[in-house]
C-alpha cells in the first residue's frame, strides 16, 4: 500500500522537457521586453515616458541654477540710485528661486531618476547665458533678468503640452504649470521695478 500511494505523490515527467524550457525561455524573453517600457514606480508612466520627462526637467533646472546665481550676483554687484531697494528686491527673488530649483529637484526624484547636481551639469545643459560678477547699472541687470525669466516661461509653456501629451503625465504637467506661473510673476516685478523705455 506505501508503494501504491508513493507512486501517487509522484508526479509524471513531462512528455518533452526541451519544450518548456523553451516556452519558459520565450516567456522570460517577452516580460524584459515589457519591462522596458513598463512603469519603473508602478504610478502608471512608462519608463521611457519617466526618462523623457526626468530629462527635460534637468534641464529646467539647470536653468533655474544659472538664473538663481546670476540674481545672487546683480544682488551682491548691483549699483544705481535704487540699489538700496532693488538689493533688497533681489534679495526675495533669489529665496524664491531656491524654492523652485528644490522643487523641480524633487519633482525629478519623484519620477523615478537623478537630479543633476554639479556646476558644470548645470552649465552644459543650460539654455542661459552666466553673467560676469562685476558691477553694472541697475536697469541692465534688471532687464537681463527679466528676459531669462521669459525664456524660461517660453520653455515651461512648451513642456505643459508635451509632458501631458507625449508622456501621459499630466502631474508633472501641473507641476510645471505652476512654475511657469511662478516666473510670469518675478518677471513682472521685475519689470514694474524700473521704469520701462517709451
């Protein structure tokens, strides 16, 4: 009776072994090709679609890097006969600015990739121009400030569309919503702060 219900444990071996080695190998084959494009935080994004996003926000932040350091410097360097007003003036922007690059910072960890970090990332990848630290007349500065911040609201404008469109993130959408609404305000302070060539 223990040989009988021993051999009814047992299991039979398969009819033909190279077969479902090959189904299990062709099974493995297709799950790596899906998880390519599969959701790297399972948050519904594609990791190429997450890659596409994360990359176009480092550039976002190199930027917001470039412009925060050139405010700092008009801040420290500036001169004219509202320097006491516009260093103080400036003295927000660039708090403000810090918040923006730590949030664009986060929001690239949130998507699942690297925020850059180094002076020289920042620079390479940057769409703006640095400023030498010497001084210079209040109403130039303030100008050149400006227009970085409109370069940079052309270019958040652009990825509202394409990170809701392109990449079916419609939160990094908003997020950058915001930022660019964020810079329409510092680039009309801006501009309200000295008086505009008629």
């Amino acid at each position: 009776m223990a040989k009988n219900v021993k051999a009814a444990v047992q299991k039979p071996a398969p009819k033909n072994a190279k077969q479902v080695n090959q189904k299990v190998i062709g099974k493995n084959e297709n799950e790596q090709k899906q998880n390519e494009n599969t959701d790297n935080l399972n948050t519904g994004i594609s990791a190429s679609n997450s890659a596409g996003v994360a990359e176009a926000l480092n550039q976002v932040l190199a930027d917001e890097f470039v412009l925060y350091t050139k405010t700092l410097n008009f801040h420290w360097n500036i001169e004219g006969r509202d320097f006491h007003a516009l260093h103080l003036f400036l003295d927000d922007q660039y708090h403000q600015l810090q918040i923006i690059i730590d949030s664009v910072a986060e929001r690239i960890r949130k998507v699942g990739h690297f925020a850059t970090g180094s002076m020289q990332e920042f620079l390479d990848a940057a769409s703006l121009k640095e400023h030498a630290g010497n001084a210079s007349v209040s109403e130039q500065m303030i100008a050149e400030l400006a227009s970085d911040h409109d370069a940079i609201i052309r270019n958040t404008r652009k990825l509202i569309d394409e990170f809701d469109e392109k990449y079916g993130d419609a939160g990094s959408s908003d997020f950058i919503t915001g930022i660019m609404k964020e810079h329409e305000k510092m680039a009309w302070m801006l501009r309200a702060s000295v008086p505009q060539a008629k």
